[in-house]
C-alpha cells in the first residue's frame, strides 16, 4: 500500500471516538452553528440523525477541518 494511501473509513470507524452536538461542535471548531448546517446540509460533514437531533462524529469533524487546512510551507 501507498505510504500515503489510508484504509477507507466505514460507518463504524467514523463514529468510533462518539459524537458532538452541532453546539459543541461550533464550540469546538469556533465556527457557527449555521455554517455546520451548511456543510451538513450540502453532503462536506457527515453527520447522524437521532430523532431530530444531528450528531457528528468527531473523527469527521477531524477530517472535514483537516480537509480546510493551508499549507503554510508552500510559497504562495
């Protein structure tokens, strides 16, 4: 395998380190709660649905934020 080629994440996988509230995750992120709606409702962050309740695992609010990142070594 590729050194940097990584195993495809499963349901199972992503929520294995839990889930955040859509509050703690503005929380955790800094970023509003609308803009989490945003990025849920246009299919950029997965998230599970509890009754009416949206829960997103943590592992991919991880990877939608590591996804944002800019890479500060690169000339611009």
């Amino acid at each position: 395998m590729d050194a940097l080629a990584q195993p495809a994440e499963t349901p199972e996988s992503l929520v294995a380190d839990g889930a955040v509230t859509v509050r703690q995750a503005a929380a955790f992120t800094g970023l509003g709660k609308t803009a989490l709606y945003d990025a849920m409702d246009a299919g950029r962050l997965a998230y599970l649905k509890v009754g009416k309740r949206r829960l997103i695992p943590r592992r991919a609010l991880v990877k939608w934020l590591a996804a944002g990142l800019v890479d500060a070594t690169r000339p611009a």
